[in-house]
C-alpha cells in the first residue's frame, strides 16, 4: 500500500466522519444554544443533505482539476465551514454550516475516485477498497470520538479538533497527491490538456481533441464519433456518440446538465444502480430498525453492536484484491451470498445477543465488499470520466438508502423487527438476483484497462 493511498484513505475517513461526529452532542448543543432539540435534531439532516449535494455536484470535478488541488480545496472549506459552526451563537448560523460541511465531506467520495483512477493495472478494486475502508472506520468511530472530545473538551472544542485534523489534511494532500504539472507519469486533466503534458507523459492526446498523429499511431482513421471497437477497446472508453460526452471548451454547468445522460448511455451503471441501491436499501432498514428496537437498552448498547461493522472494515482490502484477481460479478454474488446469511440470522430474533451480533457482522462484510466491487466495475466502464459515473451512482444509491431509513419506524411498528428483517433479506435477495441478470450471458469484466499511471510517493 502507497503512501498516498493511505492518505486518501485517512482523509476519506477524517471527513466524512464530520456527518456523524455531532450526533452524539445534540443535547449539549440544543442546551447550549437556547434551542429545542427538534431544531437541533436537523443537524445531521443538513450534513447529509450538503454530502447529496456534494455528490451530485462536485464530485464530477475530479474529471477535470487536478487530485492535490481539488482535495486540499475541499479540506480547507470543511476546516472553516467546522469553524463557523464551532462559534456559531444561534441555530441557523450551525444548520448553514452543516449544509457546507456535508458537501466538503463528499471529498470522501472524491478520494475513492482518485485513488482507482490512478491505480496500477489490476489492483484498481484493491485501491477503492482501501479507501472504503477508511470511509469506513471513520463512520462507525465517529460517533466515539466526536462523544469523547465532547465530554473531554466541550463540543465547540471538539469541532475545532476536527477542524485542524482537515487543515491538516488540506495541506498533506497538496504536498503529496498528484497535481496537474507535477507528475510527469500521468497525463493533465483531460478537460484541459497541454501538448507539454501530452509529451511529457508519452500518451496519446485527449480523446476529445484527437490529432492526426494519434490517430495514425492507433491505426485508425475514424473521426472522434466514429470510432471502431478496437480503438474503444484500446482506449477503454466508452462508445463516442453525437452529443453526448464532455468536449473541449465545454462549460461545467454543461457537464452537470448530461449527467443524466450516462445513466442512459451505460446499461451497465443502470443495473449497478438498481443492485447497488436494494442492497443500500436493506443496510439501512437493518440499522435504523435496529436503533430504534433496542432503544430501551440505552445508546452504550447500541454503540457496542455497531462495533460489529468491524469485520466488513477488516475483509475489504481482502475483497478488493479478490475483485482484482477475480471480476466484479463473481466477487458481488459471493459477497450477497453471506450478507443474506447474515440477514437471515438477523430474522431469527434479537433475543440472542451473539447471534445479533454474527448477523449484522456478516450483513457489514458482505455488503461492504460488493459495494467495493460495484464501484470498481462503475470506474471500469470509462475512467477518464469515472468522476462523473461515481455521481450518478451514490446520488441514486443513497437516495434509496434513505428510503430504507425512512421505512424503518412504520414498519417496525407494523410488522415488528422480525418481519422488518424479512423486507431487508427479500431486498437482498433481489440485488442478487438482478445483478445475476445483469451479467447473464456476458463475458467477465476485465479491469485492466488503459488509464491513468499509478500514484507514486
């Protein structure tokens, strides 16, 4: 593991950490600020409103500026925007400030994309799941550490605390991640590409602006919408159509505008979509019926079961050299497999607490190591614009984790948690069973493809 894989691991769990770390201090924010705790309440609701955002919106721009810039820059607005809520006096000033907490904690996301945009040539899954790790370590201990600073120091201290963890991050990552001119073993941005970069890095010149020495080196005389399946192949890209695609020049509200688009164009992001979220769906219903079942037992109990997550943060770097060695569907279909064994020992009861506990241990591995490989496949489709395919996909997938949180409360009112956790093995069930389907008849993906150099230290 690189050193700057590690960075972007640390960094992609120190910031999306900030969604939750407040959470545990509600009370003694409602109480300090002279507020209900209702209005308090929509703290975390605003930062998880700006990360939905911060996925829609800026996550797309890790296809057009450079990694070291474009992380430190989001570092630096979450540091600040942690200060502002850190000396916020009234509740509008610290509900605002989450909003732009939680759209600069998508840098988390961002950090993903970079890291499988520049990994060697099959170890792509390997480095998406280490930064998943990181994301992961940094939700389920955010809670403890953001609890603990705030018993310790108080909770405008313990913003600030997280606040110099990002400065600190901001500055790391522009020292160390890959900037526009000062790699020479990758290519510039391919929005705006210089010929020095195109010489210093020996490749071919952007796909949007195909010259003729290009083309005669590839062999092929085909205009930039013509291309044949062996220069797509070659390229690893995608099918150049009319219309469709970013071109030189072309506006960043433009690029917004045709995210939808590749929803349409990639069958295959339809169907990891439609997978992605039914298994999101059924990992949320699981968690939030769970808070909300074991209430009575107060939040120590249930901060002790989420512990359990621990395994899915342990078997993900082992998943992504797995998908790495093996392709997406295969490692999906296995990980599905023991996250709906988990599920069904969920269905069993809450009455044993190691059984619980085995249960939710397996839902968090398996469906922590298929999210690894579904993002993987995503980046594989084009990976000069994997940025832009990353969005389309969390947007949709977390919209339908929402749902599941949602459904949570009516259904365990209705049908009580274990007919809740038969919703959620049926949701699984059919992730499996339209993923299956997806891949029916195709050949297994390959993910050594044509893209970027690795980082380097």
């Amino acid at each position: 593991m690189t050193v700057v894989r590690l960075l972007l691991a640390t960094i992609a769990g120190t910031a999306i950490a900030n969604n939750y770390a407040i959470q545990p201090a509600l009370a003694t924010v409602a109480a300090d600020l002279g507020a209900g705790l209702t209005l308090i309440g929509l703290v975390p609701t605003a930062a998880l409103a700006g990360c939905m955002a911060g996925f829609a919106l800026l996550l797309p721009l890790t296809d057009r500026i450079a990694a070291d810039r474009l992380v430190a820059a989001h570092l630096a607005v979450l540091a600040t925007a942690l200060t502002v809520a850190a000396i916020s006096s009234h509740p509008a000033v610290l509900l605002a400030a989450y909003l732009v907490i939680g759209a600069a904690a998508s840098v988390a996301a961002q950090a993903g994309v970079i890291a499988g945009r520049h990994a060697p040539a099959g170890q792509r899954t390997a480095a998406i799941a280490t930064v998943a790790a990181g994301m992961s370590a940094g939700i389920l201990l955010s809670r403890l550490a953001g609890g603990g600073l705030t018993d310790l120091l108080g909770w405008r201290w313990m913003l600030l605390v997280f606040a110099a963890v990002a400065l600190t991050g901001a500055v790391a990552a522009k020292l160390l991640l890959p900037g526009s001119r000062s790699r020479a073993s990758r290519t510039a941005s391919p929005w705006r590409e210089t010929r020095a970069d195109r010489d210093r890095a020996s490749r071919t010149a952007s796909p949007w602006r195909e010259t003729r020495a290009d083309r005669d080196r590839a062999g092929r005389t085909a205009s930039l919408w013509r291309e044949t399946r062996a220069d797509r192949d070659r390229a690893a890209g995608p099918e150049a159509v009319p219309g469709h695609g970013p071109r030189a020049g072309q506006t960043y509200a433009v690029v917004l505008a045709e995210l939808p688009r590749q929803l349409c164009r990639h069958r295959a992001l339809r169907w990891a979509v439609a997978s992605g979220g039914l298994w999101y769906f059924a990992f949320h219903l699981v968690w939030v019926t769970l808070a909300l079942a074991l209430a009575p037992l107060g939040p120590t109990v249930i901060g002790l079961y989420s512990l359990a997550g621990l395994l899915g943060f342990a078997v993900l770097p082992y998943a992504g050299r797995v998908t790495d060695r093996f392709d997406p569907a295969t490692v999906i279909a296995a990980s599905l497999l023991i996250a709906i064994t988990g599920a069904t020992l969920l269905a069993t009861g809450l009455d044993r607490p190691a059984v619980t506990a085995s249960g939710l241990a397996l839902l968090d591995a398996g469906l922590f190591a298929a999210q690894a490989a579904n993002q993987s496949r995503i980046q594989a489709l084009d990976p000069r614009h994997s940025g832009s395919l990353s969005s389309v996909y969390l947007v949709l997938y977390f919209s339908v984790g929402a749902v599941g949180a949602a459904l949570a409360a009516p259904l365990l009112h209705t049908v009580g948690w274990r007919g809740t956790a038969l919703v959620a093995l049926t949701a699984l069930l059919a992730a499996l069973v339209v993923d299956q389907t997806a891949v029916r008849g195709e050949r297994p993906q390959r993910l050594e493809r044509d893209e970027p150099a690795p980082l380097q230290t």
